[in-house]
C-alpha cells in the first residue's frame, strides 16, 4: 500500500479533536502488524483515544523518529465544495480535511515504516502518531511519559507539519490563558454603585495591548519569524447576563506565544502587575483580577549547527531554514526528551485549517524521496 492509498484511508476517519482517534489508531496498528511491525497503543483514561509508537530495525540503540498527529480542525461552518472526510484527487491536489495539517505526511511515514520492514537497517525507524495536538499538544504527553523510562529514545525527529519540505529549526512557544474578572452585580440605574465586571476585563485588554506594544517597542527580534516578536493576543472576552443587569463576573481568553528569548512567566508577572494596578484604581472591595494558565507548550530553537540540522539538510537538498509561525510537538520532544528535532513536512500551512483543505501530489512525491533517502542513510548508520 503506497502513500497515496494510506492517505485515502486515513482521510476517511474523521478524527476531529473533540472525537475519539482510536479506529484510526488501531487501523494503522492493523497494516503494521500485517508487514510485521509491532507497535505500542497509549491509550488515554477514555479508551478513546491513542499514541501509536513502533520502531522498525534494531531495538538497541538510538534511531530517527517519524513525528505525526493524527486529528484534525473542524469543518462545521466552513463552505467545502468537496467532502471533506473524503480524499477527493484534482488538479494535481488531494483535497479533504488533514490532507496537510498533517495526514499526508502521517501517510508517508507509515508508508515509509512499511518499507523499512524489508530493509537491513543498521539504525533504527522510529514512528510515532498522537492525538490532541490541536487543542495543545496534549495527547503526545503521555507518549512522552512512556519514552521518558523507555531504556532507548530516539536519536533525532522530524515532525512532519506542513512546511513545504523546508527544514524548520524552530518555532514560538505558547501559553493560553485566562483572566478572571470579579465585580459586584447591581441594577443598571444605579450602575456606578455596583462593580462592573466587564469593565475590569476591558481595562485588563488595554493592558495586554500596551504590554504588546512595548514588546513591539523594545524586546527581543527574531527575524527568521514572519512576526518577529513575541505576541500577546486577546481572542475571547464573555460577561453578563442582561443588559439591565451589572456583571459581576467576566472572563478574558487570552495567549502569549513567544520567542525562545522571551520568558512567558516573566510576561505574565508583568500583565498580573497591571491587573493589581487595575483592581486598586477600581477602588471597590469586590474588585479582583487572576490570571490563569490554561495549558502550555514550548517553543523549539534547535542549533543551525546541530547534527539533525545537518542530517535532515542531505535528506532534502536543502541549503538554508527556516522558522514557523505554528507551534508543534517539537518543543515537547527537545524539552522534555531532549531529543534534537527539526520541522519538515508537505504542503503549506496556508491551506491548513481552510475549507477544500490540500496537499499537491508533487509536495507528497517530495516527501516520499526525502524518506526513501532515510531509509537508505539508516542502512548504513547515522
């Protein structure tokens, strides 16, 4: 079964993150077993979901891991003219949902797995599928859990979201949280007596926004970034019940994603200051503002002159990297692992998450070669 099949396949599973994962999981489990590769299922406390992990050739030493998640965005409210959880071929494209955030490269990873099943590897093919990514990065933890008392990890990974086949040396950190707002309810006549809540989370977004502002001013730069700076980004304010009705509570849904120089605990020391500041202003003893994190995941900033830089430079052809806007399990693996990890996979994130969501064929050729020329280096050894 080449890639093009698996990915039909696995197309066909709408593993949406809010829904289980497991029949895909255990579909793939099922082609691997029939090529005889055994492979390790995690599952999460549902029995739902699952990680899938296997390594194909020598079990004693390190190898080179195949990084993929497998669920995918929605598609409700969004104007297909082609199914979604159907792989539709056109114009060259495969369309349907996850054909690149990131499917197609899961395909060619299992595809790959398959072939090296009938090569000598001297080093180890390592492959590894997670759920949850789009809402986190959380599935993949438990994965993470299981190779931290692994006798084993993996030398080297490539994490294969979309990047057009260019290598990425990393990407920015995320923190999502959430500003909890409190005030005291009261009879809108008498507005001014009471303690309105959604007043504090506005004022608490003028902060975050000249809190931005002063980063745009004076932080770090990292210019590999098409926004080069760390961002604080306000995506979600709720409060209220009536309009007649003074809030008392209020909520602010907000994140930091940030550069590998900046320190998130930092920023949010900083955005807790001034919403101390906001709350004494009020001057009102039912006034308070806290700051919660939701979740979290690292950024990656892998060496330029890293041996996987290197390695994964021959694979492509590539001369030069590159750095991407979106976060991914990378950071996870390198921080948590310390396994070195790079970004390379085909297709472009500017399809991703869309309506008539695709990969070119040409995109997944590319990454067929780029792990058939794996499969050749792990037969002779890193």
């Amino acid at each position: 079964m080449n890639t093009n099949e698996i990915l039909a396949h696995l197309i066909a599973f709408p593993t949406v993150s809010a829904d289980p994962n497991k029949v895909l999981i255990d579909w793939v489990a099922n082609l691997l077993t029939e090529h005889g590769i055994a492979s390790v299922i995690i599952l999460d406390e549902s029995g739902k979901k699952a990680n899938l992990y296997a390594t194909i050739g020598p079990t004693d030493r390190p190898g080179v891991m195949l990084s993929g998640h497998t669920d995918v965005v929605p598609v409700a409210g969004q104007n297909w003219t082609k199914p979604p959880f159907e792989l539709t071929m056109q114009d060259g494209r495969f369309y349907g949902r996850g054909t690149c955030d990131m499917k197609g490269f899961c395909a060619a990873a299992i595809s790959a797995a398959i072939a090296a099943r009938k090569r000598d590897l001297v080093t180890p093919l390592h492959l590894a599928l997670s759920y949850d990514e789009e809402i986190g990065c959380m599935g993949v933890r438990s994965l993470i859990d299981m190779l931290k008392t692994a006798p084993i990890r993996p030398a080297m990974c490539i994490v294969g979201e979309p990047t057009g086949m260019a290598v990425a040396s990393g990407h920015k950190g995320k923190v999502a949280l959430k500003a909890i707002c409190r005030g005291q309810e009261g009879h809108s006549a008498l507005a001014p007596l009471a303690m309105n809540a959604l007043h504090l989370a506005a004022d608490f977004v003028g902060a975050v926004r000249a809190r931005q502002a002063d980063i745009v001013a004076h932080g770090n730069k990292d210019g590999d970034y098409d926004v080069a700076y760390s961002t604080l980004h306000v995506g979600k304010i709720s409060g209220g019940t009536a309009l007649n009705i003074v809030p008392n509570y209020a909520e602010v849904d907000f994140e930091i994603r940030n550069l590998a120089e900046d320190s998130p605990a930092e920023i949010i020391a900083a955005l807790q200051q001034d919403a101390d500041r906001i709350v004494s202003t009020a001057d009102h003893t039912s006034a308070s503002i806290e700051i919660t994190e939701s979740w979290s995941y690292p950024g990656l900033s892998t060496p330029q002159d890293a041996d996987v830089m290197g390695f994964v430079k021959s694979l492509t052809g590539a001369n030069n990297s590159i750095k991407v806007a979106f976060g991914t399990e990378g950071g996870l693996f390198n921080a948590q692992l310390g396994i070195p990890t790079v970004i390379c996979g085909p297709g472009s994130m500017m399809q991703g998450h869309k309506p008539d969501e695709f990969v070119s064929l040409d995109q997944l050729a590319a990454c067929d070669a780029m792990l058939k020329t794996l499969l050749t280096r792990l037969e002779k050894g890193l």
